[in-house]
C-alpha cells in the first residue's frame, strides 16, 4: 500500500510540475526577452533605425575610405615557437 501511495505521489508531482511549467514557462521568457530589450535599448540610446533613417545612412555613407596603414608602426615581437616533443 506504501508503494502505490509513493507512486501516486510522484505521478501527481510529476504532472503538476508539468502543468506549472507549461503556464509559467511562457511568462518568464517573456519577462527575460523584455528586460533583456530594455539593457540593449539602454546600451545604444534607445535609437532604433526605422525606414527613414535608413535612406539617410545610405546617402551620407556612399564615400569609403581604405584605411591607412602606417608601415613604420611596430606591431610586436615575433615569437618563434619550437615544437616540443
């Protein structure tokens, strides 16, 4: 008799956390995407490119330049690395 109420415990238990899961899932995700737009909103202005902001970035950045490259500048040491067996 101890082992049946056992194993109805832990089916009970097991479909009560699913349901649980089932409704609260959901909503925690959507609490997690929503603070997490808040941070990126915050890191970048709260800016967002619409339609027409778009045509303007297209005419102000048709002018690229190469960047420049200083060959006298010294970028580091070169390590010669041997293989150790």
């Amino acid at each position: 008799m101890v082992l049946l109420q056992t194993i109805l415990i832990l089916i009970l238990v097991y479909y009560g956390i699913k349901i649980l899961l089932k409704w609260l899932a959901p909503r925690l995700l959507n609490y997690a995407v929503k603070k997490t737009t808040e941070r990126f909103g915050g890191q970048f202005g709260g800016h967002q490119e619409g339609p027409a902001d778009m045509g303007k970035q297209r005419k102000t950045n048709n002018k690229r330049t190469a960047p420049k490259s200083n060959p006298s500048k010294k970028v580091g040491e070169y390590i010669d690395f041997e293989e150790i067996e």
